[in-house]
C-alpha cells in the first residue's frame, strides 16, 4: 500500500513541479545550476567541522 502511496505522490509532484517550474522566469531556472555544487559544499564544510570538533575533544581527552 505504501509504495502506491509514493508513487501516487511522486507522480504528483513532477507534474506539478514542471508546472511552476514553467512558469518561473529564465533567471530563476538558470540559478538552479547552482544547487548542487552549493549542496556537495555544504556537506563537505559540515564534515570536516565535524573532523575538526572530533580532533579537538580527542586532545582534549589527552
């Protein structure tokens, strides 16, 4: 029953995705080929704050 359920809404959110996708104007559309370098950044800042928090508490602990 579930997998009905995501493809039902799946389903609906491409149709209407592409809906307000063509509505936007050009210079919105075009910003879109910003996200996913600007999300493997993110993930990769968001590591290695982590690294960086891990190996001051591990010379904390010395």
């Amino acid at each position: 029953m579930s997998i009905i359920v995501n493809i039902v809404i799946l389903s609906l959110g491409v149709v209407f995705g592409q809906a307000i996708l063509s509505v936007l104007p050009p210079a919105v559309t075009a910003s879109f080929d910003f996200i996913l370098p600007a999300l493997f950044g993110t993930i990769l800042i968001g590591k290695k704050i982590t690294e960086l928090e891990e190996a001051k508490a591990s010379q904390k602990a010395v």
